[in-house]
C-alpha cells in the first residue's frame, strides 16, 4: 500500500478536457485558500477520514466526491475561476 493516494480527476471545460493528478492534502490546501479568499462553504471538501483511509471502496468513493467538489467550485465561478483553482486545474497548459 502506498503511503498517500493519488486522485485522477478528469476535468472539463467546454470542448476542453484533460486530467489533473492530485494528493489529498492538495485538495485540502486549495480549499483552505478558497475559504479564505473566496468564503466559499468550507463544508464543500469532503471530510478527510484517517481509517481505512487507502481501502478501494473509501479511495473509489472519495475520488467521485472530489470530482463533484471541483465541478461545484466550476459551477460557482463560471466566468473567472479564481487563480489558485486555476493553477490547480492547469487551465494554463489547456485552456487558451
């Protein structure tokens, strides 16, 4: 077992689409900063859970709860996505 896991996301942005590769504690840094700066709900992560925490079915369920963090935070700035979401999306290598 390995000692983090590593969440493949797949991104979409109009004909746009590509995957970003994240830690956990990245999600959880990019949020404490949209908190923050933004005041978006802080409840919106996923809970970080300790036990079992690289079982398959815990690391299938919270990929798809990732997946639907990071289209609610799409959905919630539909015009400009703020620069650290950005920046963790790699819009800078895709989007033009």
């Amino acid at each position: 077992i390995p000692p983090f896991q590593v969440y493949i996301i797949q991104v979409s942005v109009g004909n746009h689409q590509w995957t970003v590769k994240h830690r956990y504690s990245d999600f959880h840094d990019l949020h404490e900063k949209l908190v923050s700066e933004k005041k978006i709900d802080k409840n919106l992560l996923p809970p970080k859970k300790i036990i079992g925490k690289n079982s398959k079915s815990l690391v299938e369920k919270r990929q798809k709860e990732l997946e639907v963090y990071l289209q609610t935070l799409l959905v919630k700035f539909p015009i400009t996505a703020p620069k650290v979401l950005s920046h963790f999306l790699h819009f800078h290598l895709y989007v033009s």
